[in-house]
C-alpha cells in the first residue's frame, strides 16, 4: 500500500472510530437523559467529565515502567488542550438536532 493508500485507512479507521465514540456517549447521554430528569447541559458536563475521569485513569497506566508498553507519555497540560481543542472543532458548525427531540419521544 503506498502512502495515500495508508493515509485513507487511517482516515477511515478514525472516521469509524469517532462514530462509534459517538453512538456510544449519544447512548449514555439518551439513557441518563431519561433516568435522571437532569437538564441536557447538566448531562453533557457530565459526560465531558467522564471523559477527564478516564483521560486521568488512562495516563495513570500510561506512569512509569510498569506501564503499558504503547510508549504514549501523557502530558496532561498539553493532552487537556488537544481534548478542548476537539470539543471546540466539533461544535464550531452547530447541526439541526431537531431529530433528537423526536428520537426522545420515540
Ligand atoms: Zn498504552
């Protein structure tokens, strides 16, 4: 495989990786959304923190010589923007969610 070639699959691994995160937060979101009654940006807060919770949980097994043997080296300071950064890209252009209030009710 050449390097475009490579270069799509990484691009369709990570394309099928962010819909799969996707349909799995969209999951829990819908299911506390319906058990708690919480309002909708309560929830989302919750599920950015939940995301904090395993980045920190993630770098901690990523400490020192008994870690895991990947070789990523966490860099909270510098990983914490990268996170912001991706919320940040991937509200810029707002989508019609008019679909998930009727999915809600379904
Ligand atoms: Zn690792």
């Amino acid at each position: 495989m050449d390097d475009r070639g490579q270069h799509r699959e990484a691009h369709t691994v990570r394309a099928a990786a962010h819909e799969k995160m996707r349909q799995a937060v969209l999951c829990a979101f819908c299911h506390v959304i319906q058990t708690t009654g919480l309002p909708p940006l309560e929830v989302l807060g919750l599920a950015a923190a939940a995301i904090g919770a395993v980045y920190k949980d993630v770098a901690a097994a990523h400490q020192g010589s008994t870690g895991c043997p990947c070789g990523w080296d966490p860099q909270a300071e510098a990983d914490i923007a990268v996170l912001h950064g991706a919320l940040a890209a991937e509200t810029a252009s707002l989508p019609d969610l008019r679909w998930l209030k009727a999915a809600g009710k379904a």
